[in-house]
C-alpha cells in the first residue's frame, strides 16, 4: 500500500455510493489515504460527517461536491473541491434543480415498467439517503427477486452492468433532465471559494 494516496471523486450514501460517510472515511484510512474529497451528486449532506471521522482518523477531508451541467446539449460533470458547503447560494442552488432530477427518475421508472420491470418511484426514492439519482433505479430493480428472469435475458448481472444498458444517455428508457449551464456551474463554484474540475471529460 502507499502511504500518500488520495482520492478527490468519491460518492457515499448520500448520492450513489454506497457506504455511509463514516465508513467510506474509514475505508480510506485502511486504504492508506491522507487526503481525500466528498464529492456526492449535487448533495452535501455527508460532509460533516466526513469531516468529523476525518479528523477522528488523520485524514484530511476535502469538502466537495458533483454538479451535473450541460456544456453544448450534453451532459458533463463537474466537480467542486475545497467548497463554502454551509453558503445560503449553493443551498439554494442544489434546491432548484432537485426537482429536475425527480422528474427524470419518474419518467425513467416508467419507461422500465413499459420493458417489463417491476419498479416503482417508492422503491426507488428509499435507496437514497440525500440526492435522488439514476444509480438509486439500478439498486432498486436489482433488489427485487421478480427482475430476475428480464434481468438474465438482457445479460444483466450488476448494477452497473444494468446502468451502462438501461440508465446512459443511449439506453432506451433515458430521459434528457433539464440542467444548469456548464459555465453557471464553475460560477458557482467560484463563488464558494472552490475550485473546479471537469470531473470525467473523456
């Protein structure tokens, strides 16, 4: 193991990871990490508790966060690091665009009903802790025993096999979601202090 690891793009519970941020803090410990980066999708619900196990633990955590953006019709990520998490601006911001992600996921379920799924938006809002997202779909068909069967006939084994078929901007039940602009994003991030990083350009 190395002793000066880092990793500034991780998710917890709050968005689509699947640890708790204690946990994942305590992960990284064992990983050998010394700094990391909170960066949940559009949620900053876990970073004092990363922070707090953090520093519990002699690691040093970055609090962060992921912005979905559209930059020229697509959809791009972006990342905030070393952010003003606790400003009134960015509480405002994330709470004007949640509405856009829930009318997604509503649209996407029912386009997996219309495949055969057995889904419903319930199943899918109890897989998340904070930021509803499309990984809370995946998580939710995969839980249920009568997916099975549609599962195996479309060569379906895990969660992210089922996000690369069915949840990606080319899967058949994809729903465009309505997003702020790349550049009102770095904006943003600007003003919290942070700084900004194309999270996976390629």
């Amino acid at each position: 193991m190395g002793t000066n690891w880092f990793d500034l793009h991780l998710h917890s519970y709050f968005s689509d990871g699947r640890l708790s941020p204690e946990d994942l803090i305590r992960e990284c410990k064992r990983e050998g990490m010394k700094v990391v980066a909170l960066t949940d999708h559009e949620c900053i619900k876990g970073i004092p508790w990363a922070m707090s196990e953090g520093k519990r633990l002699r690691v040093k955590v970055i609090p962060g966060i992921e912005f979905s953006a559209d930059l020229d019709g697509g959809e791009q990520h972006f990342l905030g690091l070393s952010i003003d998490y606790k400003a009134v601006e960015l509480a405002e911001f994330i709470h004007d665009w949640e509405i856009t992600k829930k009318q997604q996921i509503v649209q996407m379920v029912d386009g997996l009903r219309g495949l055969g799924f057995k889904i419903n938006l319930n199943e899918v809002m109890i897989q998340s802790c904070g930021a509803l997202n499309r990984a809370h779909i995946a998580y939710a068909v995969l839980g249920r025993p009568e997916n099975v069967a549609v599962l195996e006939k479309s060569g379906v084994k895990t969660s992210s096999d089922f996000f690369l078929k069915f949840l990606k901007e080319s899967s058949p039940v994809y729903v465009k979601r309505k997003m702020p602009q790349a550049l009102e994003v770095v904006k943003l991030i600007k003003l919290l202090g942070g700084k900004a990083v194309w999270a996976h350009p390629f």
